[in-house]
C-alpha cells in the first residue's frame, strides 16, 4: 500500500506540473460559476470535515514524543499537524477541480460505466466515513454525555441528526452559498473564542501566539519530508486526502468563477491554510499551557464540528445523487431524504465495525487517477492536447447559482 501511495503522490505532483506548463493562464469558469470569496468558502467549508476540528488536541503530544515517533524529530509538532493538514496536500484538490472544469467536459472519461460505479461507490463510503469520524470523537469531546469513552445513544442521535440536516440541504443547491459562508464566519467566531481563553489575561499574548505561528515555519523549511508518508499515521492521512479529493474536485470545479489556472492554485494552496495556521496555533497553546477546554469550549467546537460534517455531507451528497440520477426531481424529496438518510446511516455502522477502511477508498482514487492518465494517453491525447480554454457553455454569471436546481 505505501508503494501504491508513494506512486499516486508523485503523479499527482508531475500532473500539476504539467498543468500549471500548458494550461497555467486558461481561465477557469464552471457550471454555475460564483464569485472567488464565496468559491474559497465553499473550498473551504466542503474540503474539510470534523477532523480539523477535533483531530489535533488528541495529537500535539503524539507528534511531541520523539521517542516512541522518531521520524517527526525533523520539527515541532505544530508543524507537523499543520503538515497533515495544510498547503502542500490542497495541491490535490486544484488537481482534480482543474480536471473537473476544463479537462473531463472534452474528455467525459467519468461518463464511463465502470468508472462511474467506482466514483460514485468513492464518494458514498468518503460521506459515510465522515459521518463514522464525527460518532468516534464525540465522547472525547463531549464526556459531559457520558463517561468520556463510549459511544452513547445521544451521539448517535446527533450523528444522525446531522446526516439528515445534511441530506435535506441538499436537496436544493442554493443552499450550498449560504451553508459555506456561514460556516467559515462560524468557524472564525470559534477561533476568536478559542483565542481569547488561550491567551487573554497573558500579558505577553501576542507575543506568544505569533511565536506559535512563527513554528509553523519549520513546515516550509522541511516540506520535502511531508511529499511521501512518514509512517503508518501519514499514510492514513495521505490515503483520507486522495479518498476526498477526487469528489471535491468535480464539486468545486462547478463554482469556479473566472480564476486563472495559477490562482486557483494559489488560492486552494494559500486561503484555506491561513485560518487552519491560526486554528491550531491557537489550539497549541491549550496543549502546550496545559489548558481546559472542558464546557462551553468543548461545546462550542463539537458544534462546528457537525456543521463541518453538515457542509461535507452536503456537497458529497449531492454529487453521488446527480451522478446516479437518485434526483429529487427523479424521487421526490420525502423517498430522496428517506433513502439517503438509512445508506448514510448504515454505512456509518459499517465503518464503526471495521467493515469498511477509508485507505481502501484512497486507493480507488489513486487507481482512478491511473487509469484516467492511461485512457487520455490512449485514447484523447490529442483532444487534451488541444484545449485552450474551459467549456464555451460555461459563462460568467454570478445569478446562476440562484437558478439552479
């Protein structure tokens, strides 16, 4: 598996690459192009789930701890949590969000049956595993419900809640604006609530939280180290980024809103990464002060937590419904919300028996991304070889989105 891994990193960095060569000035604009704030929200809010939110308290002293973990020596484990999260690895993102917009509508490899059932069998065990991840930290989040490690009735109530709040937003893609824009103020109220039991009443808080971003320097002076998995726990990640980024990709790439091909780059490389810096180093100084987040902290971030997963549902349940044509138009909305809301919640179940791995999923992808390199290089280099601009349906409308079904 880490062979398999180490080979889809690598051609996704060359395929990047080689966009960026042939195709860094083409504009980009999608389906239903929006304008770039509410594009990096939807990124945003879509591309990310509960685990940035919950992940990286339980982890800080992992990555601290040299000893048992000898390969993180190379920097601190800011940097390290921010390694596993930030810049480098949105570059698969802008991978696929770039496919999606200018390179599939010529080359329609997606249209394709098999390929078809293993995208949409992707996405739907990436939306159920997200929904799982939610379910397994609500007890550390949340001990005030229960006894801190078992997983209670009350969280599988709210995991459930949360699919359907999800399912139902769905249903209409108007609601995608509001959801991501919400989200990222919502997520930035958390930071500033965060920040101020971290550092008010310091009288060197400033100080001390500029050095905390000051450390997540030491990622970009050893990014190299972050390309290829470091061990067992980046592989995990590695494989959870390629399991999203094939399905953010064909979502994203629908709301492009006239961005050059190098700043779409830079913004999925730049934008999302400076409020997860600010997030965890504001979340690295409970760590390293040996702060409670016990309460309304806690409260507060399992909440953005399941709007995360709300948000994350949302664009991964639409996509696998259109792509399946399990439409509301098709099914009517009461048999669309019943039928999405038991496969969701079943395979929640499934991931939670260990029936069901999100490396598996990873590696779909990753044999998805070959796969497709080796039909264009069969099949469609030419026509590849001739696009020099996105679809010429696709114009820069901004009331699209209010229109769309």
């Amino acid at each position: 598996m880490t062979l398999w891994l180490s080979a889809g990193i690598i051609f996704t960095l060359l395929a990047v690459a080689v966009i960026l060569f042939k195709w860094g000035t083409v504009r980009c604009v999608g389906v239903t192009p929006v304008r770039t704030f509410t594009f990096i929200a939807i990124l945003f809010t879509s591309g990310l789930d509960v685990g940035l939110i919950m992940f990286p308290l339980t982890e800080f002293a992992g990555y601290a701890d040299i000893k048992a973990s000898p390969e993180y020596a190379f920097a601190n484990p800011l940097a390290i949590e921010f390694g596993y999260w930030g810049f480098l690895i949105w570059g698969f993102y802008f991978l696929t969000c770039f496919y999606f917009c200018v390179i599939e509508p010529k080359v329609k490899f997606f249209e394709i049956p098999w390929v078809k059932l293993v995208n949409n069998i992707v996405i739907i065990g990436t939306c159920a595993f997200t929904a799982f991840l939610l379910l397994s930290n609500l007890p550390w989040y949340l001990p005030s419900l229960g006894d801190g490690e078992s997983i209670i009735p009350s969280f599988y109530l709210i995991v459930f809640a949360a699919i359907a709040f999800a399912v139902y937003s769905s249903t209409d893609i108007k609601y995608v604006r509001f959801l991501s824009i919400a989200t990222t103020w919502l997520f930035i109220a958390l930071i500033g609530f965060m920040w101020t039991g971290a550092f008010l009443g310091d009288d060197t808080q400033v100080s001390t939280f500029t050095d905390n971003l000051a450390l997540i320097g030491s990622y970009f002076g050893n990014i190299n180290e972050f390309v290829l998995p470091l061990n067992d726990y980046h592989e995990f990640y590695l494989f959870w980024w390629f399991a999203w980024s094939i399905m953010i990709g064909q979502f994203t790439s629908r709301f492009v809103g006239g961005l050059k091909t190098y700043q779409v780059l830079g913004a999925m490389l730049i934008f999302p990464s400076i409020p997860i810096a600010i997030w965890f180093s504001v979340l690295y100084q409970y760590h390293e002060a040996g702060l409670s987040t016990a309460g309304i902290k806690n409260i507060a971030m399992a909440f953005v937590g399941v709007v995360f997963v709300i948000n994350s549902l949302d664009s991964l349940i639409r996509l696998y419904t259109d792509n399946l044509n399990l439409t509301v138009k098709r099914l009517g909305k009461f048999n669309y919300i019943a039928l999405n809301v038991v496969v969701l919640s079943l395979l929640t179940l499934l991931f939670k028996l260990n029936f069901l791995q999100i490396q598996w999923v990873g590696a779909l992808v990753i044999g998805l991304f070959f796969a497709c390199a080796g039909f264009i290089g069969y099949s469609k280099l030419k026509t590849v070889n001739n696009i020099d601009s996105s679809p010429k349906d696709n114009k820069i409308d901004y009331t699209k989105i209010e229109t769309v079904s």
